[in-house]
C-alpha cells in the first residue's frame, strides 16, 4: 500500500483526534499528516507503521459485515496489558514516548475510592471515545468487562452506604443487580457489570452535548460531577442536571441572546448541531412580508441551556414485574414540559404579526443530561411531516420583548390555564384545518372563564369584554363578536352546518382573541391568573372589573 492510500486508511478508520492521542501529537500537526503526507517525528511515524495493519483488519472486518460498529472493529485498542497496566491504546501511546495523561482530578480520586477507580477506568477507555463516530452509533462502545479495575470499582460502588442502595440483589454469576427510577421519566433494571461503562458514557455525553471539551481531564471532571449528583440525589437532595431545548421555526440572527428566567436562548452552536438527531435533516425558507428571506434547519436554530430537578428512588429488583407503579413524580419532566411551553407562549405573546401568521418556536429535539443514562436521553419532532410554517427572524425590539414576556409567564403562570395555553399554542401552530383551529381556540376561552354552571357563552363573552375594551359600546359589539364566534363552534362540535367559506377567518379571530385574553391576563391582570378556575376570574372580571389599570399597566410597559 502506497503511503498516500495508508493516510487515508488510518484517517478513515482511526480518524485525526485519535490518532494525535496514540501518537502524542496535536489535532492539527496529525490532521496536516492524514491530509497532505507532512512527515511526524520519528517515534510517532512508527506509531502509525503499527496502526496500519490494525487499519486493515478493522476495514476487513467491516467490508465482511455492514453496518458493523467501528468501535467494536477497534475493540483490541481496549484490550488490558496486565505487564503494562493499562490498555493497548495506551501502550501504543508510550511508544511514542508520550506519558500517560494523569488519571486524577485534584484531590477527588485520593479521598473518594469510588472516582479514583472510575476515573482509572476512564483514563483506560479514553482512547475508545475518540473513535470517530457513525450512525447509528453516535457513541463509541466501550468494553471494560475484562479490565480488573471494573471489580475495584464494584467493591468500592458496594461499600459505599449511599451508592450500595442502587443494587439491591445479587445478580447471579455477575454482581449485584437492582431498579432505579428518576423524575425525569427514565429508569429500569441497573447492574453492577455494567457500573464503568454507565458512568464513562454518561460523562461523555454530559460533555458531547454541553459544548464541554473532549480532553481525559474534561472527562474525568464529568464523571466527579455526575458521582456526586447520583450521590445527593440519593440522599434525598433535588439537585440540578443540565438539558438543552432546541426550537426551530425563529432564528435571531445577529439580534444576540435573549435572557429568560430559565437560561440563555441563543444560537445553536456547530457542537450542537452536530449531536442532532440525524433524521432532522433539511430546511425551511420562507419570506416575510418587508421581503426579507429567512431559512430555518430542522435541526434547530436556537438553544435554551437551562437546568432541571433530579431525583432518583432505588427499588429492589422484584419491582421489575410493577416498575412503574414505584416510579418517582416525574416532576423533572413537568419542569422540562414548562420551559419548552413557556418559550413557545412568550414567543406568540411577544411579536405582533399578521392573523394566522403568528410567529412560533417549535420544538426541534431536547437533551437531558441524565448522569445514570444507558444511552442520551433525547427527544425530537420531526416537522417534515407535519403541518407546515414561516419561518421567522427575530430583530432587536422582538428579542426584548420576548424576554420581558419569558418574565411574565414565569412569574405568573398557574397550572389551572395549562389547558388554555396548550390549546392556543395548538390552534396557532398545529393545526391544519380551520375548524379544529376554531374548537381549540374557544376551549381556550372557556379554560381562562368558562364555567360549568348557568350559561358558559354569557359568562365568557362579557367576561372577555371587560377584559378587552375599556368603554360600553366596544364591550358591547366585543361580546356579540364573541357570542358569534361561540355559536359557530357549537354548530362545528354538533354537526350543525355553517359558512365554511367564513371558516378560515373565524378561526383565526378565535385565536387571536385567545392571544389577547392570554396578554392582557400575563401583562395586567395577573390576579385573576392565581384564581382558582374560570367560573371564578370570569366572575371576578364582570364585578370589579379594572379597566383603568389595565390601560396604565398596558402604557408603562
């Protein structure tokens, strides 16, 4: 083999970032190497005479059997030299005349027993992790089964009082074994075999998707923290771990962040981009009405860093034929759910835009940084399929009012308009058919002031006009307007006919009476949202109604 055809062999199958480590080079100089044949020092250019056999064998391997991992066709770079203490990967490297990376992080691994094993481990399958990465396997498989240091960190995971509680039973012939359940949604069987591989994938992922580094160090460091937030969520703490939200449908541009009460909303970062999930592939463009083209990725264009609450409740493993039943409140879920809503509400409250045209961040896909995750703990909607959108770019004046409504909505949200909200952002953003758009949009009216008793159509169209004008007469035809728009859903939901013609029209005026009942309650009215239901802010309205501080409110913001 020529030597321009061995670079190109050792770049595809060992790629440049794992090359430069088992070479004690850096990215670039191993990168110029692969690419245009510029020599390395001596030792590191007899590294790379060694790998190429390996090359060879693992490109075979993979010719013979498709779809076969290349991790797994790297495997032997993993396996443990019992004289050199540690693996081969690692050999290979001293070869090269390079030191190991020190498998330590301040002054952790020499008080806690638990991380020096681990971050042993760590050190030894670092190499592994920086096999170039493929669909489906966005994760390099790291094996550690044969490595000794797996038994150091059992033992040593066992004798620790709060850890041991995650493995209730003996796992015959392997270890320990028991269920874990978090609020975040997950949870299942967990045994002790599998103890090193959970806690470096985990690590590793905290730093794939939280635009962290990818040196040993960085690692290590991922794994100290994920340690110590099983250990407090174990003793009964709530701590926090990271997640990311990524919408699409709104970019910013060069408008910056916006600042909301649950993190920084910002431009999707490349790191990010990368770890999308695969399928969201393509883009949409559209151009607004000053002519303006926008283009938006599926994938998403921007990011809501933000945190969620962790807990975790160990259960022996006899709760395997009833898991769920023993399951956590899923109240990490509940708060994922609120900031992905309360991006989605604050947006559509913010921009002012044409009836029917209503700006809309959707939901593109969502990472949790899970710190006893088998595998990412990710979610994504697939919009191709679904019902179309404009995409949008936020300016400066939108990017400062959507974080002034971010506040709002934070500050004053009530679990009782969860129905309210979730309706209005349907009809604005889901649906495709006019009446469906109608029906939810009124459902929306009757969540915020219907009632179940006397007559519902009365009490919201007076109750929505006191909250919307300011004099008699433009209550007046404000109610009769919403009479009418409530008598066209009843005809929808009863099967009685009505102008289809008109349709279009009044389910977008049905909306956007929603729209401004929602901001007029968030920006002015914030006591009647901390009633507790419709019957009773309706009422509430139609009795003390307060206009006039509507209208200062309304001015000074």
């Amino acid at each position: 083999m020529d030597s321009g055809a061995s670079s190109a062999l050792l770049g595809e199958i060992f790629g440049v970032r794992l090359l430069a480590y088992l070479c004690g080079t850096d990215h670039d100089q191993m990168a110029h190497r692969v690419e245009e044949s510029e020599s390395l020092p001596q030792a590191a250019e007899a590294v790379l005479e060694r790998l190429i056999p390996l090359a060879e064998a693992a490109a075979l391997q993979r010719a013979q059997n498709p779809g076969y991992p290349l991790s797994l066709a790297l495997d032997m770079l993993g396996r443990y030299d019992a004289a050199a203490e540690t693996t081969l990967a690692n050999v290979i490297r001293r070869s090269a005349g390079v030191d190991l990376p020190d498998a330590a992080l301040g002054s952790s691994a020499d008080s806690d027993p638990v991380k020096a094993a681990a971050f042993r481990l760590a050190r030894d399958a670092y190499p592994l992790l920086l096999v170039p990465s493929e669909e489906p396997w966005r994760r390099p498989l790291v094996p550690l089964f044969q490595h000794p240091a797996r038994h150091e960190l059992e033992a040593n995971f066992l004798e620790d009082p709060t850890l041991a509680r995650l493995f209730s039973d003996e796992d015959p012939g392997l270890g320990r074994r028991g269920m874990v359940f978090n609020n975040l949604g997950r949870g299942g069987s967990i045994q002790s075999v599998m103890l090193a591989e959970t806690l470096i994938a985990a690590g590793w992922d905290r730093l794939s998707y939280t635009n962290g580094g990818r040196s040993l160090q960085d690692l290590l460091g991922a794994i100290d923290t994920n340690l110590d937030l099983v250990r407090e969520a174990l003793d009964g703490g709530e701590p926090r771990v990271p997640a990311l939200v990524v919408f699409t449908g709104i970019t910013t541009a060069q408008a910056g962040d916006v600042e909301t009460p649950w993190g920084v909303l910002r431009s999707i970062s490349d790191a990010e981009r990368r770890v999308a999930p695969s399928m969201l592939e393509g883009e949409v463009s559209g151009t607004d009405p000053a002519g303006k083209s926008v283009t938006v990725s599926y994938a998403g264009e921007l990011t809501l860093a933000t945190d969620l609450p962790y807990s975790l409740v160990p259960r022996p493993w006899s709760d395997i034929d009833e898991p769920f039943g023993n399951a956590p409140r899923p109240s990490g879920v509940d708060a994922l759910r609120r900031r992905i809503e309360g991006v989605q509400l604050a947006t559509f409250l913010a921009v002012e835009r044409p009836l029917g045209s209503w700006v809309t961040a959707r939901l593109a896909w969502y990472w949790i940084g899970d710190p006893l995750g088998h595998g990412p703990a990710l979610g994504w909607n697939d919009w191709r399929s679904q019902p179309g959108f404009m995409p949008y770019e936020l300016n400066s004046d939108d990017c400062a009012a959507l974080a002034i409504w971010a506040t709002y909505v934070e500050s004053h949200w009530r679990h009782e308009i969860d129905i309210a909200v979730r309706r209005v952002l349907s009809a604005a953003h889901m649906r495709n058919d006019p009446a469906d758009r109608l029906v939810d949009a009124v459902i929306a009216w009757e969540n915020l002031f219907g009632t179940s008793e006397g007559e519902p159509r009365l009490r919201i169209s007076t109750a929505m006009a006191w909250l919307l004008e300011d004099d008699h007469v433009n209550r007046a035809a404000r109610a009769n307007e919403i009479k009418r728009l409530y008598d066209d859903r009843s005809k929808i939901v009863h099967g009685a006919p009505f102008d289809e013609n008109l349709l279009g029209e009044r389910a977008n005026d049905a909306v956007a009476l929603a729209r401004s009942s929602l901001q007029a309650l968030f920006r002015d009215r914030s006591d009647l949202l901390a009633l507790r239901d419709g019957a009773t802010r309706s009422l509430n309205l139609i009795l003390d109604s307060r206009s006039g501080q509507r209208n200062e409110t309304r001015d000074r913001s």
